[in-house]
C-alpha cells in the first residue's frame, strides 16, 4: 500500500517525501512540475536511497490521475498540488479556483470510487484572515481576503461536507503558518521562480547577491519594532507534522483541522537579524510602505496539534535561518 503525494516535487511536498520514505512509507508522486523541477526527485532518491513512483500529471486531468488510482493499491493521499500565490491569485482568479478547488474536486472524485478515503490537506492560516485575536486557536473565524485564501476556505468546506456525508472518510487539514528553512543537506529547498514574494528567499537573494536589498513592507504596525509579526515553522517540522497527521487519520474518522507552526512571532527585523547571524553578513534593508492586504501579527496556538498528533515544532529560528543559507549556496552553485 502507497501514500499518493500530489504535489510532491515542491517545497513542502518534497520534505515531506522524505520523512515519508525514511518512516519506511512506499510513495507515488503526481506533479506536473507547473512551480518544481523532475530534478528534485532524483535528489529525494539520493538523500533517502530510496526509489519510488513518480509522474508528471495535472491533478485535473482525470483520466491520467485514475490510471495511478487502477495500477495502484493506495491508503492515503497528501494533497499538496496546487497554486500558492496571493498577487497571482488576484490576477488571475480563475486559475486559481480551476486548480486549488477543482483540481481537488478531481481528485476526491477518485477516491472515492476506489474507495481511498484518506487525505491529509495542505490548508494555510490564511483561511484565518485578519484574526481577531492571537495566538490563533482552530476555532477562529475563518474567512479569506483574496481568490488563494477563499481556494482554501472553500476546499476546507468541501473536505467537511464529505466527512459528513460517509462515516468512512478521515480528513485532517493541515493550517501552515510560515514555512521557511530547508533540509539539512542543502540538496531541496524553496526555489522561487522570478522575484521571491516570501521573506526568507528574498532575504537570501540578498544575501547571494540576487537582489540588492531587502524592502521591509511597513515600519508602523502595532508591534514591538513597528514590523509584520509571523509564525516562522521549519519546514522539516512541518514535513513531520503529516506523518503525524497520517498516522491520526488511519485511527479516527471525519475532518480535523490542525495548526501547524510554534506559536511564536518573530518581526520581519528578528528574522533579518536571525539570519544576518546565522549567516555572518549584514542584510542592507529599507522600510517602505505597507504591502496591500498584509496583516499586522499572526502565530498559531498550536496546542491541538500537540494533544491530538502528538507532534510540535522542535527547530529554532536559528536552525531555520541557517539551513535556509545553506540551501541558497548550494542551489546558487548549481
Ligand atoms: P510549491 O509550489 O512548491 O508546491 C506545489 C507543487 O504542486 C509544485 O511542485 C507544483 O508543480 C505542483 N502543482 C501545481 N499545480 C498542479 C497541478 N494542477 N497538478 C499537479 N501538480 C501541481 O508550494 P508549497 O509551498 O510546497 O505548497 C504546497 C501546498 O501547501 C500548496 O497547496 C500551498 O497552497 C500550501 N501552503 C503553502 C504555504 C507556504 O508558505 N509555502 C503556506 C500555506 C499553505
Ligand atoms: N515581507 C517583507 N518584505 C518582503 C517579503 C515579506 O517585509 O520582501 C514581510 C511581510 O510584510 C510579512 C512577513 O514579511 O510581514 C512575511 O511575509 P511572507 O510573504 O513571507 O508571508 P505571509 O505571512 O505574507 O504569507
């Protein structure tokens, strides 16, 4: 029996494979390599000195998707494959429904035919808005700002309408905060296509000489140095938290939606500082104004996932920074 990954060439999807594989899992990886290259399959080989399953296929694309679905006996699916954006998703709204809900739509469609009625899903905090409130606990309001975070919201309320329809689905979806970091051999990392729209890669593009400085969007939040405060997990940890979230999903039935992040903030300065030490080097940076739709402060409390999953973020911000600069010289060189 395998664990379908969709999605399993990108950032987080990638880590998780291998913390799948070396917990002994058989994978099949589905990914059409729309923000990922093959290449970082042969590099999970290579760190794990595993082989598995993989193909390139659009999740949308129906008869490619059941063909994996008939060869294969499969328990579960990790559902990363999707489209992470938030300027893009404005853009280009459609895209963005087409592949985050349809693309899921397609998907559970399958399942359920070949009776596979496990997923773990790649939620976001984002389905928390602007929260009223921090730490944020999963009993929050939920609602969205933008055509990605509504993508979520939505699947979110798809996966819990059909745990409420059959008894027999088991669903945990998964709310990421910040993931940021990479593995410790610097072989897989996040590899931004373009100018990086996150933090971190931004900061190490500054710091390979990529970018000439880092622009900090707004000095005058309500916080402690006037900068936006996040929940910064390591992406390693958060490759974990799945495997903790498949364990639970083979033992209990329904949807369950889990924070994963530290519950700690740490200001846009903290995490330029961070890295200016990890790294040994000074981030030249300018304030500048306010980036449209961002929010001012936002950490998970991320007690749920630590009763329920038994599982809670166990790398500092240290570690974090560091293994981020690793990977960027490393990809740098090539
Ligand atoms: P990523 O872009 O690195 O990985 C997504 C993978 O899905 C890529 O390899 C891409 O090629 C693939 N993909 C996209 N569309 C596809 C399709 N139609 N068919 C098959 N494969 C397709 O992104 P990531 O950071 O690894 O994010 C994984 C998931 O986690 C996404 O669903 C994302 O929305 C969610 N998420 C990410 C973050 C973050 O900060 N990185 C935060 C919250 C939630
Ligand atoms: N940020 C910044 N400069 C950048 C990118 C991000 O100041 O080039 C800030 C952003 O305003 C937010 C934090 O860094 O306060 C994290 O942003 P990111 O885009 O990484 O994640 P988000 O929380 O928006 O999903």
């Amino acid at each position: 029996m395998a664990i379908l990954v969709t999605g399993g060439a990108g950032y987080i999807g990638s880590h998780t494979c291998i913390e799948l594989l070396n917990a002994g899992h058989e994978i099949i990886v589905v990914d059409n390599f729309y923000n990922s290259k093959p290449d970082v399959l042969k590099r999970i080989r290579k760190i794990t000195q595993r082989d598995f399953i993989s193909k390139e296929i659009d999740i949308q694309d129906k008869d490619e998707l059941e063909k994996v679905f008939i060869d294969h006996s499969i328990e579960a699916v990790i559902h990363f494959a999707g489209l992470k954006a938030v300027g893009e998703s404005v853009q280009n709204p459609l895209r963005y429904y087409e592949t985050n809900v349809n693309g899921t739509l397609v998907l559970c469609n399958l399942m359920a035919k070949y009776d596979v009625k496990r997923m773990v899903f790649s939620s976001s905090a984002t389905v928390y808005g602007n929260p009223d409130q921090v730490p944020i606990t999963e009993d929050s309001p939920l609602r969205a700002t933008n055509p990605y975070g509504w993508s979520k919201l939505m699947v979110e309320q798809i996966l819990t309408d059909l745990a409420a329809s059959d008894k027999e689905w088991s669903i945990s979806s998964l709310r990421y905060f910040n993931p940021i970091g990479a593995h410790a051999s610097g072989e897989i990392g996040e590899d931004p296509q373009g100018i990086p729209n996150n933090l971190m890669p931004f900061i190490t593009q500054v710091a390979i000489g990529k970018m000439n400085q880092l622009k900090v969007f707004g000095g005058n939040y309500d916080t402690s140095d006037g900068t936006g405060v996040r929940d910064y997990i390591h992406v390693v940890d958060l490759a974990q938290g799945h495997l903790r979230a498949l364990e639970k999903i083979q033992k209990i039935s329904g949807f369950h939606a889990y924070n994963l992040g530290t519950g700690k903030g740490y200001s846009v300065l903290e995490i330029k500082e961070a890295f200016e030490e990890a790294a040994g080097m000074k981030i030249p940076y300018s304030i500048v104004e306010r980036r449209p739709g961002d929010i001012a402060v936002c950490y998970a409390d991320p007690a749920k996932a630590k009763e329920e999953l038994n599982w809670e973020a166990a790398k500092g911000i240290k570690e974090m920074c560091a293994d981020a600069w690793r990977w960027q010289r490393k990809s740098f060189k090539g």
